[in-house]
C-alpha cells in the first residue's frame, strides 16, 4: 500500500511509542517514513482491530527488518469499517546502555 502522510492524527486514535526489538515486511514504507520524519502517516488498513494492533505493536517494537533501524511510533483507528495503521519515524535507535 503507498503511504499517505496525514497532517495530523485522528481524535480517536490509539497511540503507542516503539519499544527495542522485528512486523511484515514492509520496507519501502519505513524508507518513505524516513523521508519526513516526526509526520504521521498511514501506511495500511487491516480488516480487524486485532490484526491493525498486531501489525502496529510489531512496528513499535522493530519486530520486522524493515522497522528496526529506527524508532517509529504507530497509532490505530476506525474509519468506515476499516482500521487504520498510522505510523512514523522518530529518530535513530537508542544506543544500549553501557556499563
């Protein structure tokens, strides 16, 4: 699906930060995320609530090649029956603590 960059989050949105960690493939929505960061946008729409949240939780938390290289925030949403997977790179990976 291509991205589509939204100005701004829908009221009802349900938002969640990434955590460390590998979702589906999706390589060339993390590299279009990547273009602008901190704006959001959508890039899929799941059937369900349970699937949109799944593939949302696996971004945040990089459990895909595609969105382990950065730090990407995702937020889910109803709209006309569909749910709707927002999301959008933040920055680069923290590094590890060091001891």
């Amino acid at each position: 699906m291509p991205v589509e960059f939204v100005p701004a989050l829908p009221a009802t949105a349900n938002q969640g930060t990434q955590r460390n960690g590998r979702a589906a493939r999706m390589t060339d929505e993390a590299q279009t995320l990547k273009t602008r960061p901190q704006t959001w946008a959508i890039i899929a729409r799941r059937d369900t609530k349970e699937k949109a949240s799944a593939l949302a939780s696996n971004i945040r938390r990089g459990k895909s090649a595609s969105f382990n290289d950065g730090r990407y925030e995702t937020a889910t949403s109803e709209q006309d029956g569909m749910h709707v997977i927002y999301a959008r790179y933040v920055g680069p990976a923290e590094a590890p603590a060091s001891f």
